[in-house]
C-alpha cells in the first residue's frame, strides 16, 4: 500500500490542491495540514511517555476525517504554511501571540523530529538557501553573472556606490513585502530603479535600516526558472512590454504579463541544478534576467517559490512534475 505524502501549507493553496490531482492520477494520495485553522481543525497529540521508545505521533485533522501517525507516511511536502490563527474566542492581542508563538515553535519542533523522514524541501535547509547574500556568492562561485550589489545604512556609502553605478540604480528589500494602512489601503515593496535625483530625495532614510542597492541591469526578458527535481522549467516574462513591469514584474497581476516557455541554455540550467545540489534542494525557483547583449543575469532564489501560475500560462506540465517526484523519492 502507497503511504500519502503529508501536505504541510495553508487553506488556499492551489498549488496543494492541482498536484494532489495529479497525485490521485498516480494512485498516490495526501494527508493536508493546513496550519492556518490547526487550533480549531485538528486534534494532535506529540508525546513519549516511554522513554525506550519513539516519540509517539497523532494527528487528527476534522476537515478531512484523516489522521497521521509515526508511520503513515514517509514524505512530507513542505509547500507554503501560513501562521495559525488563533482560536476566535482569544480577543486579548497579548495572548494572540504568545498562541501563535508557541504553535510556531511546535511546529519546528516537529518539522525537526521528524527530519528523517523524505521532505520537498527539508525545512532547514530552506532557511539556509533564502538567504539573498550568500546565495549571490554561491551563484558568482559557480559562474554565474550577479549584479553589483551593496547593503548599507551609511548615506555617503551609498552616494558612492551610485556614482560607481553611474547613477542607475535599483533599490530593493531583504523581506519586507508591504504594509496595510488602517485595514483597508495596502501598499507594497516592490523593486525600484532610481536615479541620482530619487536618490538624493531619500538619502537621509539610508540610515533608518539596511538599504538594499544593486547595479541596475537592462533587461531584454525576466526569466523565471522552476528546477523540480532534475527538471528544469524556464518561462520567459515579457515585462518590458509593460512600463508598470519594467522594474519588477510582481508589480501588477503577473496574468496580465505575456508568458512563454523558454528554452534555458544548459550550462545556465546546470549551473542552477548546481546551486540546489548545494543546499539539498529537489525544488526551487529562480530570478534572472537576460540583457539586451544576451548575458544571463541572476537575481535571486526563492527555494519554496510559487509557480502554478507559470504552468497555466505557459501550459508547461508542471504540477504532473512534482506528483512524480513526490512519488519517487
């Protein structure tokens, strides 16, 4: 009997719910944790009450009548957990948070004890692959092209670093992706270019915290690279076709960018394959860029990024992808 692969994300996750069918397809099945409702859907219990033995698993999940233990499955997909929520009837903010602290740290816990298991991706490794700055260094030691890149919260520093780029900079963030005002106006961070008149406007706020600045690259194309196990997708983003788009493309809704499969060269590709060799990914994405000149530019990886919506725009058999590789491994 095929054990079901343990699907740990949230409630809308679209990605979850076309690669379970494709699953179903396989003769494969899940289990689905949904972390944001886990205080009110499931029932668990984590515990070793005899201490020559494993430490004893039971997870009952309401929704779906299903329940985990130790030894119904082997492979976790780590895909995107959302925070739990706290139960409705918790209205004091203080202990809204001590609830969602303690089932973060649970959490950890169990992705750790639990590590012998066969993830997509192991959790601490995607910890370590999201860093942005080391994962520059790792695609420069591999013969990758990075953009000039400078973090500082020294103003002067940073002047310098723009006359070095010839005033043609983009400005970016670590993390932070955006913010709501009064719960109903939100803004968000997005990727910039600016000049040295935009430049001199804020350069005081330089000081506040890290200021991410990069060398801008022209760009001909953005490519997105989805690596699912040894396959490699590459979507082509037409953002310079829309002045919206031509600094980040996230800036509006990617489905009315045009998309079209790309084929990769393949030393780039092998290069990519490369980088999650290194950090033990089976499944990342990637941001380049390809110049006007044809140089490869890479950006950055997200090594648990979304891509569902590449395959409905590019037709690319993605989600099949993943159910296979969750099968084999």
């Amino acid at each position: 009997m095929i054990k079901p692969i343990l699907v740990i994300t949230d409630k809308c996750d679209v990605h979850a719910d076309f690669v379970t069918i494709e699953l179903r397809k396989l003769g494969g099945d899940i289990v689905r944790m949904n972390t944001q409702d886990m205080g009110c859907n499931s029932d668990f219990t984590l515990g070793k009450l005899d201490l020559a033995e494993p430490w004893h698993l039971k997870f009952h999940f309401k929704d779906s009548d299903k329940t985990v233990t130790s030894d119904s499955f082997d492979t976790i997909w780590y895909r995107k957990p959302e925070q739990v929520e706290p139960d409705s009837n918790i209205t004091e903010e203080h202990a809204q948070v001590f609830v969602k602290e303690e089932y973060s740290y649970f959490l950890r816990s169990f992705y750790n004890l639990y590590s012998h298991k066969t993830w997509v991706n192991p959790f601490w490794n995607l910890r370590h692959s999201s860093q942005k700055l080391p994962n520059l260094e790792l695609a420069l030691k591999l013969g990758l092209k990075v953009p000039k890149t400078l973090i500082t919260n020294n103003p002067e520093v940073a002047r310098e670093f723009g006359e070095n780029c010839q005033w043609d900079l983009l400005v970016k963030t670590f993390h932070f992706s955006g913010f709501v005002v009064n719960q109903t106006e939100a803004w968000h961070c997005f990727a910039k270019r600016i000049d040295k008149e935009q430049f001199l406007q804020f350069a005081k706020t330089i000081s506040f915290a890290p200021t991410f600045l990069q060398q801008y690259i022209d760009k001909s194309i953005e490519l997105r690279v989805t690596i699912i196990g040894e396959e490699v997708f590459t979507a082509a983003i037409h953002s310079q076709e829309i002045e919206k788009t031509k600094s980040d493309w996230r800036a509006i809704d990617s489905y009315q960018i045009k998309h079209t499969v790309y084929d990769l060269p393949v030393e780039i590709a092998q290069k990519l394959l490369a980088f999650n060799r290194h950090y033990s990914l089976v499944f990342s994405t990637f941001d380049m860029i390809l110049t006007p000149e044809g140089e490869y530019y890479f950006l950055e990886c997200n090594p648990n990024g979304q891509w569902y919506w590449i395959e409905e725009l590019t037709q690319m058999p993605m989600a099949k992808t993943m159910a296979k590789l969750l099968m084999s491994i």
